[in-house]
C-alpha cells in the first residue's frame, strides 16, 4: 500500500511554480506479478535528483492493481500521447484545486487536506 501527497500526483495552481519535471511519466509504469510500479521524479530534497521508485504490493486479499489497471486503460483511451501519468478526462495534469474540489465533493470539511 502507498500514500501520495497532493504535490505528487497534481500541479501547484500558480503556475510561475509548475515544474513538469517533477511529474511522474506514463513510461514508468512497471507490472509485477504482485502489483505494479511507477516513478516520482526528482523534488526539492533530493540531493541527488534521482527520485523514488513507488511498489505497489499486494497484502492479503487486498489487492491495488486492478483499480490502478483500470485507471491506466482509461487513461490511455484519452491520452494516450500525454507523456504524464496522472491526467484528467480532459487530458490535462491535475491540479490542486481540481482535486481539491473532488474532495470537498466527498468530505466537506476543511480540517482534511491535500
């Protein structure tokens, strides 16, 4: 199981700040036979600008990959030429606000954040 923060997975809504390097790519979507795989590029604390490489695994009965499968299909019908891997059903990377008016859908109250 992974937790991604906001930042990770959406673009910061000022847009003098977006940096489409730190946007993880399509490309580095790996399939294992217990779950799946992707990269976060490089962010302002790595040191040496080499990222992290994300393992989703299966836990018992839990088992992440086919949401994240049906995503990637979904995702690929759209957009397929985008190079980035979260994008929305507009073919656009996601931002804060965007997610952050999905959540307010769902829970209301402003103590949760991204």
């Amino acid at each position: 199981m992974a937790l991604l923060r906001l930042g990770e997975m959406s673009l910061p809504d000022n847009v003098a700040i977006r940096d489409l390097r730190k946007c993880s790519r399509r490309s580095t979507v790996t399939w294992f036979d217990d779950g799946y795989g992707f990269d976060l590029p490089y962010h302002k604390a790595d040191r040496f600008f080499e990222g992290n490489k994300i393992r989703i695994i299966r836990r018992g009965d839990f088992n992440p990959a086919p949401v994240f499968r049906r995503y990637i299909v979904s995702r690929d019908k759209i957009s397929r030429l985008n190079p980035f891997l979260w994008v929305t059903a507009k073919n656009e990377i996601p931002t804060r606000t965007w997610f952050m008016k999905r959540l307010r859908r769902l829970e209301p109250d402003e103590q949760f954040a991204g």
